[in-house]
C-alpha cells in the first residue's frame, strides 16, 4: 500500500495500511532525508497518544532512527501532539512525529509529521518524504532493538510535560483565573488532555471534574472528536452539577469542543470567533487572523470592526500557520475545532485554547453567551450548516468532473460574487455568503460547508448543493 499524506498527516487502517512495516518504511525514508540534509546530528524525537498500537509503533520509529546512525528522543508517556510539538521547538530539532490519527475513528492510527519550530510538515516536506519512500531500495531496513538502544544512548527517553505546561501558565493569566473560583468539568474523549489540562486549572484554583479519563482505544464507541453527538455526556454534566463551562478535546487534544454554561454545545468556529474579539478588545492585542476556506467568515467582520485583516488559505493547519507566521497574525484556526494563538506553537493546541477561554470567562466576568451576543450586535449574524458524504470510486469522480472539470453549478437563486477552485469549489455571494464543496483529505468524505445570514437559508443552500452532486439522503454525520 502506498504512504500518502493528506492535510493531517499519513492515516490507514490498522492492519490494513497502518503496518509495522510501513511505519518503518516511512521512517526509514525520513531518516534519509534528514541525513540528505545534514539535520541527522540534531537528533530527532517521536511521541504517541492512546491508541492502539501508538506506543508500539513509536518504538518501531525510534528503532529504524537508531539503525540509520540518528539520535532518537521517545515521550514515553502517552502525549497530547501539541506537547510533542512543543517538544520539537523546545530541543531545536529539524524534525519530530506523533503517532496519532487524531480525531478519526479507533480503527485508524497515524503519523503526524513536524518540522523546525513544532510546525506541521507542509505540503513540499510530505511531498518530498513520498519521494524518499518510493525510492528506498528493497531488503531489510536497518534497526537497532528499542532495549539495546537505550542502553547504548542512541534512544534516550524523556519527559517534557513540566516545560510544556509551564510555558501554558506562563501565557494566560493565572491570577484572574484564580480570583474567579471557576467550576469546570473536562472530557479527554478517552484522549490524552487530562494531565496538562487539569493540572493548568487545578492551578488557578478552579474546581475541576472529569469525565470519560480512562484509556480506552475504542473510545467508548464513539468518535473522539468533539462535537454536537458526540458530547452529550459532557452536556448533561455541566447542567447538572451548574458548571461554568464544559471543555472536550479530541483523541490527541489538538482540537477542542466546549459547552457552554447554559448546557448548548459551542461550534469551533464561535470559540474562534469569541478568542479573536477577546484578544483584540479585552486584552488589546493587534494583528489579523487567519482561517481556512471552511471557516466563518465572522472573523472577516471582527476583523474589519477593528481595522486588522483576515486571511483565507486552503484546510490544513500547516496552511494556517504558515499564513500566522508570514503576517505576523493574532490567531489562526478552523471550523474543525483547531486554533493557535500568537507566541504559542506554531500548530493547534486544544490545551492551550481551553486555558485561554477559562482565563476569558475570568477577566471579563461575563459568560460565554453572553460575549457572543455582544459580538453579533456588533458584527451581524453569520450561521454555518456543514454536512459530510460518504462515496464510492465512481461518485468521487462524477463529483470531481462535475465541479472541477465541468465547473458546474447549481441555480442557486442568489447572486454569486466569485468561485474559487484553489481547494474544492467555494462559491461567493455578494450578500457575503458562500458554499464550499471539497473532498476531505483526512477521511473518506465529501464535505458541504455552506454559511449564510440564519440557518435556514445556509441549510436550503446547502440542500441545492446536495441535490445538485446527487447525494440527497447520503449524510454521513
């Protein structure tokens, strides 16, 4: 099988694609680069979540980078990614990796890629460690035992929990966090956030509970993904017990969900949207945000409320935080729950995203509703419907032909502005609405993104979306 990564990373089956010789396959081929490059000497590190086989497959990693003469750093615990992120920056390495398949489902696993600065490895790093792999030659990789390269030093274990955690609590402010005397509840998903997350809050003296903290590879038989199906639990306990706030991150704790105090599931794009007016009115930062081409364009008005600029780039957060780094903005994320803020990783930080909003609630003393409302009064109401499809071969390529080949469109009975094919096709209203229809490059899904004024003209146009692709009662979510 063929290693190919999408906007998140390389992901398969395991059993299926997610093998232990692939892993080394790709490893071997990254070992290779680096030493094309003369980053070898620098060392590399490789850190895992819970899911099944991650912590094997680490160890098969650092296992190939000792047989190929590279110093292997391993986080032996089980990792958020932003940590392992951090971790990279943190030792000045060339390159790390997670073994994660983040939000997908308990039968996949994955790698996630980083380069200098805990970036994730943009499209021309993938591109070229594809390259690397089709041309490693046949026969055996080289390796060293995981046991003997400890002993011999070429692995060495290590543990940068404590620096990362205090770099969180050095970046949001402890002591109002504290005055508030705060109640919140968190849900790992079964995921690996429980350690950073509560010991942040714990530290500023909220009162924290969790739910769902145990390892479970298969997730309690739900997606770790934080969302409106998947947190009810999280819901019911935050009404019940009068909690300020809910807080979910998914299966590598580099996306985020949040309940709000009244018990109503928040969208990612309104935790961004909130965490940009805050940082810009309450805290008195300048800079522009940046988004990605599926999420609200909220951030656009917020951004004009306050004279900075918003930029759009394609889905992948390597987009997101190139764009970040080149303009020097303020935040960047998207409407899948993924943020970062200036001065933190370059790269999503779910972590770091939930001790900002709790430092939030404490300095404005005002609720998460409550905040959003005053945002709208300012800036307009902007409502997203999103829906996913599932396809086979054929329908993939209709699809495809249809819109970009064909470049055909429904009647959608408003007037368009511009379409944009730069990833998927995203049409432009002229009353500032807009209908995005891509292929998902981390699952096998057809996505519709469609924002307008009020739910139900983004969910009429969505509709015409749907009927038009011929995927009319096909919703995958």
């Amino acid at each position: 099988m063929n290693i190919e990564f999408g906007t998140g990373g390389w992901r398969a089956v395991i059993g299926d694609g997610f093998t232990r010789a692939n892993v080394q396959r790709l490893t071997c081929a990254l070992a290779q680069k680096m030493k094309d490059e003369g980053a070898a000497r620098r060392g590399f590190l490789v850190g895992y979540d819970r899911r099944f086989l991650s912590r094997e497959a680490a160890h098969w990693a650092a296992e190939v980078m000792a047989g190929a003469g590279v110093p292997c750093m391993v986080v032996e615990r089980e990792a958020p990614t932003p940590l392992i992120m951090f971790a990279v920056r943190y030792h000045e390495l060339s390159y790390g990796m997670a073994v994660t398949a983040s939000h997908n489902p308990a039968l996949y696993n994955g790698v996630k890629v980083f380069t200098q600065g805990g970036r994730d490895a943009d499209e021309t790093v993938t591109a070229s460690i594809e390259e690397y792999i089709a041309a490693l030659p046949e026969g055996e990789i080289p390796l060293v035992p995981y046991e003997e390269g400890l002993r011999t030093g070429q692995i060495q274990v290590i543990d940068p929990m404590n620096a990362y955690i205090d770099s969180v609590i050095r970046a949001v402010n402890m002591d109002a966090i504290r005055a508030r005397g705060l109640k919140v509840v968190l849900d790992p998903m079964y995921g690996v956030s429980k350690t950073a997350l509560s010991t942040i809050l714990i530290t500023a003296r909220c009162d924290v509970d969790v739910i769902h903290e145990r390892r479970d590879a298969l997730f309690g038989g739900r997606l770790p993904a934080p969302n409106s199906k998947t947190l009810i639990g999280l819901q019911s306990f935050v009404v019940e017990n009068g909690c300020d706030i809910g807080i979910a991150t998914d299966g590598d704790a580099d996306r985020l969900g949040v309940i709000d105090d009244r018990g109503e599931f928040l969208h990612p794009n309104k935790i961004l949207v909130l965490l940009y007016y805050y940082l810009l009115k309450y805290k008195g930062w300048h800079g522009a945000a940046v988004r990605n081409i599926a999420t609200t364009h909220l951030l656009d008005a917020i951004a004009k409320e306050f004279g900075e600029t918003c930029y759009e780039v394609p889905v992948g957060f390597k987009h997101v935080s190139g764009k970040m780094l080149e303009t020097g903005a303020v935040i960047g994320g998207e409407s899948s729950g993924g943020l970062t803020v200036r001065g933190h990783i370059q790269g999503k930080d779910g972590i770091y995203a939930a001790s900002l909003l709790v430092e939030m609630l404490a300095t404005t003393g005002r609720s998460l509703s409550e905040l959003y409302a005053e945002i709208v009064k300012h800036c307009g109401s902007y409502e997203m419907v999103e829906r996913g499809y599932r396809f086979s071969q054929a329908e993939k390529e209709r699809i495809n032909q249809l819109l970009m080949e064909d470049k055909l469109l429904p009647q959608f009975g408003v007037e368009i502005e511009k379409v944009s094919y730069a990833d998927g096709c995203k049409v432009y209203f002229k009353d500032g609405g807009w209908v995005v229809s891509r292929f998902s490059g981390t699952e096998p899904l057809l996505r519709v993104f469609c924002e307008m004024d009020s739910i139900q003209r983004a969910a009429d146009i969505a509709a015409q979306m749907e009927a038009f692709l011929g995927l009319t009662g096909r919703s995958a979510e």
